[in-house]
C-alpha cells in the first residue's frame, strides 16, 4: 500500500469524535520523538509536545507546522517578548510619526533656526521686563536710603511706613531676581530642545535632500 493511501486509510478509519480533536481535520500529523521514533497521527502526538509537528495532506505534501506546546513558563516568557515587541513597534511606530510631524514643521535649516530664535525673542521681552522693573527697584531703593540716612544715629526712630517700603522694596527685588533667573533657565531649555531636534533634523534633511545649512 502507498503512503497517500495508508494516510488516506488511517483519516477515514478514525471516528468522527475523535477528529474533532484535530487541529487540521482529515490531516496527518507526524513527528520524530525524543527517541528517535517516527510518529504518525491523525491528531497532535503527545510524545512530541516538545518539538514541532507536521501536519501532512492524504497526498503526502505538508499542510502545517504545528510548534511545541508550551509550559507556563515559557508560555509566560513568550507573551512577555511578544509584549516588548509590540511595545518597540510601537515606540518605532511613534517615532516615525514624530519625525514626520517635526519635517512638516520644520521642512529645512532655516525654518528651524527663525523658530528658535522666535521663541528666544519672546523670552528675552519677557526677561528684559524683569530687568527694567530691577532697576525701577533700585531707584526707589536708593530713595529709600537717602531716608534712612536722617535716622542712622537712632534707627529705633524709622517710621513704619518707611520699613515696610524698604521690607517691600527687598522682597521685589528678590521676586523678580529669582524671576530672571527662571528666564535664563528657559532660554537654556529652549535651546537644549532645539540643540536636540536639529541633530535629527539633520539627518532627516539628508534623506530628502534638504538644505542643512
């Protein structure tokens, strides 16, 4: 007897319950186990739990290949790598979407560059602002201790009025030093940003032929 017709011989001779079991009904599956020992059977063989299977047609030629059956723990190990994969598709997945978003903003060198010194402008205004207010500051504090001058000999004598016109004029100042120095801050940051995105732009400008200078 040929091999189609055994194979073909064993699918029908099996009941109809039993086939249900299979994966691939009407399927031949057949493996070599930890043995040695070719196996064949019209369902998944368990001495080969741990290796691949073929399934073959009543022909001969192969339908599938059935992968071992999985432990928990390798069960678990695998959902575990499928996660990170998906994971890093979908970081790549977002990174490319943000190189696409960052190339329709900024499609050359100097689209870049006027942004970048836009927003620096915006700060500066900002900054400078704080460093006339600093000054009106110090003019008033200068008034201020030309006052308290006609009470250096007693300073028991300064009026409260003028003490909480200087405690006032200190604790401005203080606000608006520190507020100055949130503002070189942001010029650091904006520039650290742009310093970032053109290393990218850069080498995305490349690959479409945009000007990089």
């Amino acid at each position: 007897m040929t091999l189609a017709g055994w194979m073909l011989g064993v699918a029908c001779s099996v009941p109809a319950p039993a086939l249900a079991q299979s994966a691939y009904p009407g399927g031949i599956y057949t493996c070599v186990d930890a043995r040695g020992r070719k196996l064949t059977s019209d369902r998944p063989i368990p001495e080969c739990s741990d290796r691949e299977q073929s399934v073959l047609n009543p022909s001969g030629t192969v339908r599938a290949i059935v992968p071992p059956t999985l432990t928990g723990p390798e069960r678990a190990a695998l959902e575990a790598r499928q996660r990170r994969e998906a994971e890093e598709r979908a970081r790549q997945a977002e990174e490319r979407r943000r190189e696409r978003a960052l190339l329709v903003r900024y499609p050359n060198r100097a689209m870049h560059d006027k942004e970048r010194q836009e927003a620096l402008d915006s700060i500066a205004v900002v900054r400078q602002a704080a460093i006339n207010r600093v000054r009106e500051l110090q003019r008033q504090r200068r008034e201020l201790d030309a006052e308290l001058e006609f009470y250096a000999r007693d300073p028991s004598k300064v009026p409260p009025s003028l003490r909480r016109l200087v405690e006032d004029n200190d604790k401005s100042m203080a606000v608006q030093e520190r507020f100055i120095l949130d503002q070189e801050a942001e010029i650091a940051r904006v520039n650290a940003r742009f310093d970032e995105e053109l290393v990218r732009l850069q080498q995305l400008w490349a690959q479409i032929g945009a000007p990089t200078n």
